[in-house]
C-alpha cells in the first residue's frame, strides 16, 4: 500500500513500521526536512524487550520506500490511506490548508494519531455537541470539507521526540507502546488498517518481535483512553512557572493524579466507552515513571509557543456538557491558559 503521513517528526515512527512491513510511505514535511529524508532518510532509536542497549532502524535499510515532500507537492488521491501526525496549530498554515482541503476532496480514509482528536471524529460520537468544542481548535475550519464517515482516530500512546543533539531525520523512542485506532466507518476502510496491523505484527528484526504495534478496534471509543493519561500527566507538565516531567506530574501526588485519571475515565464511560476500552491507572502510573522528561506540549508552551493542541479544554467542555466537574481538571485549564496568554504577550 500506499500511505501519505503529514508530518516527519513523530510521523516517522509509524512511517518506519509501515517501512518495515515493507509499504511504501510519503511523510509531508518542510523543505529542509524533505531535503534531508530524501538523501539520509530516517532514523529511529528504539530498545528491544529484553535488550539493554537500543536499535537504530534506518528507513533505507527497509523493504518499503520513503520519499519525503513538502505540502503542495502531495497528491492524496495517489494513497490509499492518510496520517495526520502533526501538532494541531500546524493545519492552519496555508500550504497544510490547501493539502487537508484536497485530501477531504480525494475521500482517501484519513486517520489522525494527534493527541487533539479532529472535528470531524468527535462528529462520529453519538450525542456529543462537537460545535461546541470549535474554541478549542487554533482553526476548526481547516475540518470543514471533511466526511466523517471518512475518518478516525488513532491514540498516539508511543512515547518519541526529536533530540536537540539529533538531526531533523532522527527520532527516539521513549516508551515503546502501540498505536491503537478506532474502525472506520466503512468496513473497506477499516480492512485496509487491519491489512497494515497484521503486516505490521508480522515484522522481525533479527529473529526478535519489534515494539510498537498498530492495533484495530472496533470501538469508536478506544482512543479516549488517552485522555486520561493527557490530563493527568501531560498537561500537568506545565506548571503556573516552569515545566516538570511527565513523571513528576503523575507521581508528585499519586491521589490526585487517580482521582484525575478516573474522572476521565468517567466522562469518556458517560459518552460510551466501555470499561474494557481504557486502561487502569495503576498500568499508566507504572509507565509514567520512565517519563522523564515534560511533554511535548510543556516543552512548546517553554520555548514560546502561542497555541499548542488543548485536549485539556476539550475534555474540560465535554465534561461541563455532562453536568460534570473536577477542580484540577479547571486549574489545568487554567494554568496552560495562563502561560499561552504570557506568550502571546511577549511575541
């Protein structure tokens, strides 16, 4: 298959399992991200279960082929699939516009793994006003020209940054978990990432199993599960002064932090998920302690950012809509609110 994935930073995780499994990938990028893809390809650092010391797997040792563009050089009806993998903010750049305007036009299945869910997946939840979540988008009109039946989501739950010391081309992978995505719609579609979840499985490096899998589910609701760990952990990475790791975050106050966690957990229960579809906390609060550093997100809103995704004011909306109500949820919201405002200022 064909797979078009807009954006090379942690785009180039999944684009090396699909590399892997011997699909062919084209990652939308900035021009001197695609100068460089297209002459060194990609690098991703990642540990083995039962190794010590970490792998780099090279895109151009793979069986698929890699080829990076820039946005206005993408045709979407080439694909047979489309990844969304860049920051939320991002989409509202002209050049990204125009290219989400011509791939809602070419009705290739999109599939998003942005922690910020797209207008045009919250659509898919039944009984939930997604009008009413257009504030917390930097610009909900870039979903506009999307068919939801066309679309879905995939939770970003794989740890990866980009090292300073690193080139643009290199990522490395933190926690090594799996990418799990809601089905389509349409059972076609959804055959197509069931196709890539079972190529995917099916990789050996060395005669070992690789981390980081992509895994199907029918439930609409099984990427909601991330909202716990986003609230919890990422958002309270950013503190009124400063940032603190993911770690910190969720074990500084390991009460409050099962108390947040739940009452997440709750809300996504209120609109339909299943208890089987998250995960406890004791499981995420385990994984947490080899978080070390802050979150993307935290780290943004340090270096300046004026916007960055905010699934804490989606989930802080929702649960209002719902008659419900949490005080850390608010100080959350209130916090990162605070900090972008400060930024904005400055710039």
């Amino acid at each position: 298959m064909r797979i078009l994935i807009l954006g090379a930073s942690y785009g180039s995780l999944l684009s090396t399992k699909l590399l892997m499994a011997g699909h062919d990938v084209s990652l939308v990028c900035l021009p001197e991200e695609a100068e460089l893809i297209n002459a060194e390809g990609t690098t991703i650092r990642i540990t083995l279960r039962g190794e010590d010391e970490p792998r780099l797997i090279r895109s151009k040792s793979q069986p698929g082929t890699l080829n990076a563009v820039i946005p206005h050089d993408a045709l979407p009806s080439d694909y047979d699939l489309v990844a969304l993998a860049m920051q939320e903010p991002q989409y509202r750049a002209a050049e990204v516009r125009d290219l989400l305007g011509r791939i809602a036009i070419s009705g290739v299945p999109v599939m998003s793994i942005m922690n910020m869910p797209p207008l045009p997946y919250l659509l898919r939840i039944p009984g939930l006003d997604a009008g009413a979540l257009k504030d917390c988008f930097t610009d909900a009109s870039v979903w506009d020209g999307f068919d939801p039946a066309r679309f879905t989501l995939c939770s970003p739950d794989p740890q990866a940054f980009r090292p300073p010391e690193e080139g643009l081309n290199f990522l490395h992978v933190g926690l090594p978990t799996n990418f799990k995505a809601a089905a389509f719609d349409d059972p076609a579609h959804t055959a197509i990432l069931e196709q890539l979840e079972a190529d995917i499985a099916a990789v050996r490096l060395d005669g070992k199993d690789v981390p980081v899998k992509l895994r199907v589910h029918q439930s609409l609701f099984v990427p909601l599960a991330k909202w716990s760990m986003l609230l919890t952990g990422n958002y309270r990475a950013v503190t009124a002064d400063g940032v603190r790791s993911i770690k910190d975050a969720v074990h500084g106050d390991i009460d409050k932090s099962a108390a947040i966690y739940e009452f997440v957990n709750e809300l996504a229960r209120k609109l339909g998920a299943d208890p089987a579809d998250q995960v406890p906390f004791e499981k995420y609060a385990n994984a947490a302690k080899s978080l070390l550093n802050p979150s993307s997100a935290a780290r943004a809103i340090a270096a300046g950012a004026k916007d960055i995704e905010r699934v804490d004011k989606v989930v802080q909306i929702i649960a209002n809509g719902l008659g419900m109500q949490n005080d850390s949820v608010d100080e959350t919201v209130k916090i990162v609110n605070a900090r972008l405002e400060a930024n904005r200022a400055e710039g």
